[in-house]
C-alpha cells in the first residue's frame, strides 16, 4: 500500500539520547553565542536540523563495514572497493578521493579555471562559489528566474535557464567560460531538482560550444527520486538507472559524501578526461592526501561505499522526501510561509514574509533561526543575506532575493514525531512573529562568514 507519508522503513537499533533544556537556558545561550546557532553545543539543541552533511545515521551493514577498515598508506582495499561503486553508480571513468566535497571542489577549481574565466552555475553555493572565486573564476547566476521566488510551484525548480547561458557564450564567447557547473539539487533554492531534459540540453548546448560540464553531484539520489516522479517517461525506472543517465550530461563531478552517500565524511572529484585525471591526482597529494585515500580513513571509505548502494533504495528515498513534505505540509496547513514547492533536504522557511517586520539589513532569517531555537530547541541555519557574503570586487553585501531559514533534515535520524515538535514550534513562533528582533553585526569574519559571525539585537 502506497501511503502518502510512508512509515520508517527502518527499525531502530541503536538510540542516542537528546535533551530538552528550558526556555531561560535557550535565551541565555543564543544570547552568549552571538545569535548564532553555529556557536550552540550539540547537546544543547532537541532537534538538530542545522545540516544534513554528515549527519546521517549509518546502518547496520555501514558500522560492520568500518571494522573492515584497511589503514594501509597506500593502495586500501576499501579504496579499491569505492572505487568500483562510484564508477558502477555515477558512471565516470576516473575517481579522486576527497575528505568532502569542499576538497573536490578546491582542485576542480585549480584545475579548470584560468583568472577571469567565468563559471556560470544554477545559483551558487557557499563552498562552490568560494572555490571558484578564490582561483580566479567569475560567478554568472543562470538558474531560471523563477527559482528566486519562493511561492512560484514549478516541479523542476532548479533547471538551468538555456537562454541565459547562450547569452554569457554570445556575450564573452564560450573560451571564456571555465565549464558550467549543474547542481542536483540546488541547496540554496530550496532543494530544487533539475529535470533530466535540462540536464541533456545544457550539456548538448555546451558541448556544441566545447564547454565542458560538471555537475555538483552532492543530493544526486534526491534530484533522482523527482525525476522518477514527476518527468515523463522516469516512472518505471529504478533511482540507480536514473541517477546513472543524470551523470552522462556530464564531463565529471564533485561529491560531497557527507549528504546522499549516507557517511559522516567523505567525498571525491569524479572526471572522463585523462589529462585532467592526472592534474588532479598531483594536487591531491598537495591537499588531500594519496590518491588511494584522499584525506579519508579505509573504514571511511568503505562506509561510503555501502552508503551508496543503500542510497539508491526506493523505500529509503520514498520516506526521506515525503517526510519532509509532511513537515512542510503541516507549516503550510497552518499558513507559515515557505518555499514553495517543497524540495528535497529540509524546509526552508520564507523569512521575509515570516518577519515582515524586518528590512533585510537586520538580517531577518538570522533572527529567526535564533528565534526558533530560543522558542522550540530546533536549530535551524540562515539562507540568506548573512551566507550571501560581500562581493569579493566592490566589497559590498549581495542582497539575495530569498531570505530563508533552512530546516535540513539528517538521513534516517528523526521520526515523524520529531516533525511535529518542529512544526509546533514553528507555528507558535509564527503566531507572535512581531516579538522577533532584528540583529547587527558585532563581528563579520572576512571568509564564508555565516560560520563564525557574531550578532546582537538592534
Ligand atoms: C555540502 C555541499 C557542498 C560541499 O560539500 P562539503 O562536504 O560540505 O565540503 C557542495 N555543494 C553543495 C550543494 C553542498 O550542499
């Protein structure tokens, strides 16, 4: 029986205990913490909804494969063994290890940008757009429009805007674009798929014009699992095959192993050219680690290795996207604002329509994640000007059109039960929204500054 919000297909066989502290303990934390949540011990949050990067929770067959762990310097078998599987699931001839996906992103970076060069995406990521800036790239948004707006329903919400490319290869001419990097799904829009014909139309758009394609690969499983439910002609396929066909518009990938590979660590840089391969595997070894371990353990490796396979089950992906819909579908149901249409990684809550009452400069989505946690113990992260940054040339603040607090649900970590507490806190915040107070910066770090800045009420 197809139900709409399908039960754990899972049993529980390891527990971990978690805390509810009171509501005077949680002002006076987020108040100690700078008003931001990064800053909050672990044990001091209910539900951790921060992340789900390395935040899984690995299976039976997972924790058997660590004690397989071979911590040879060189030449692991557990290497060997990932090896196998990313090229059996992904496809790609040549496999790089890395010890996230940052590290992946770091030397695909090094490797293909040349100072100057731009790297259109659809919408930038934090770590991404860092790495590319940092060698020289130019950044150029080429998303549809409509992935800004956080009520417009689309089902494929992330897809690549065609026209918009054309007119950066017309504009700058395709020798100045490094290689356009697709993300699956996008993060920052709200977990938005991108279709398989989108996929196959901007790869065969670049690939006429000799640009080369990457995708971030980092929730594959999940931009898989709306293929199959909504792009015609998908239904009957298993995730494994259309996750496989989404990689053949491609000439490579980062991996972050730490969200759909189901492990607390890990990553590689997945590629088909042979010279590039070999660039990578010299800078590896600068930044990483050998090309046999690149900066993870053997039993890392070899948890990531089974994750994969698992990561492919249609019950696991089935229960992980409808939970979180049932999350959203009671904020909606209550009238919070969200974005629209639910994506695949967590909730994002609309901060702009949640405290109408703050112009962006106070940080509105930074308010409210702190609001949330001092109200329900659930620690959420803010989407939105604060992770934007400053432009690395003018030096001034990007306004990003959505302003979010991102709910992100671990993999196989919380129960429903656990979505009703977040949707309950939620809704009472909502129902006293005006009592949020806006914030200023007491310190803004000069990198990625969302991690380790400091804020106080205005
Ligand atoms: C997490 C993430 C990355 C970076 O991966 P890490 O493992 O955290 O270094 C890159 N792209 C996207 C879309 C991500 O969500």
């Amino acid at each position: 029986m197809v139900t709409k919000y399908p039960a754990e297909p899972f049993r529980i066989k390891s527990i971990e205990y978690v805390k509810m502290n009171t509501r005077e303990d949680r002002e006076k934390l987020m108040k100690e913490c700078g008003y931001n949540p990064f800053f909050l011990h672990s044990e001091d949050v209910y539900i951790d909804l921060l992340t789900d990067s390395g935040t899984t929770a690995m299976s039976d067959r997972q924790w058997a494969g660590l004690m397989m762990g071979d911590e040879a310097y060189a030449g692991s078998r557990n290497w060997y063994h990932l090896e196998s599987i990313v090229k059996e699931y992904f496809g790609f001839k040549y496999v790089v290890p890395t010890h996230q996906g940052r590290g992946a992103e770091n030397i695909l970076s090094m490797i293909a940008i040349k100072p100057g060069q731009l790297v259109p995406g659809n919408m930038y990521f934090t770590t991404t757009r860092y790495h590319q800036e940092a060698n020289g790239g130019i950044f150029k948004d080429i998303i549809i429009d409509e992935a800004h707006d956080p009520v417009i329903d689309l089902p494929f919400k992330g897809n690549v805007d065609l026209n918009k490319l054309q007119a950066l290869i017309d504009e700058y001419g395709a020798h100045q674009i490094a290689y356009v990097c697709v993300a699956i799904t996008v993060n920052l829009a709200g977990g938005q798929p991108v279709s398989m014909q989108n996929l196959r139309e901007t790869y065969e758009l670049c690939h006429k014009h000799g640009i080369k394609v990457f995708i971030d690969a980092t929730r594959c499983v999940e931009n898989a699992y709306f293929i199959q439910e909504r792009e015609p002609g998908y239904a009957n396929k298993t995730i494994k095959e259309i996750v496989l066909e989404q990689f053949k518009y491609s000439d490579g990938c980062t991996m972050s192993g730490k969200k759909d590979c189901l492990t607390n660590i890990g990553g590689f840089l997945a590629l088909n050219d042979e010279d590039m391969f070999t660039e990578a595997k010299e800078l590896v070894v600068v930044f990483e680690g050998m090309p046999s371990y690149g900066g993870m353990t053997g039993r890392d490796m070899e948890a990531m290795a089974i994750g994969i396979t698992e990561s492919v089950d249609q019950a696991y992906i089935e229960h992980r996207i409808k939970q979180i819909r049932y999350l959203g579908d009671r904020l909606l149901a209550a009238g919070v604002p969200i974005v629209e249409p639910i994506g695949g990684h967590g909730i994002f809550l609309d901060a702009t329509r949640f405290c109408a009452h703050l112009p962006q400069e106070q940080m509105p989505a930074q308010a409210l994640t702190a609001a949330l946690y001092v109200e329900s113990g659930v620690r959420g992260v803010e989407r939105g000007i604060v992770s934007a940054g400053r432009d690395v040339n003018t030096g001034k603040d990007h306004i990003p059109k959505l302003e979010t607090v991102r709910l992100t649900v671990p993999r196989r970590v919380y129960t429903y039960a656990h979505m009703d507490v977040v949707a309950d806190g939620c809704i009472s915040l909502y129902n006293k929204r005006e009592t949020i107070r806006g914030l200023k910066w007491v310190y803004e770090p000069k990198r990625l500054r969302f991690f380790t800045g400091r804020f106080e009420q205005v």
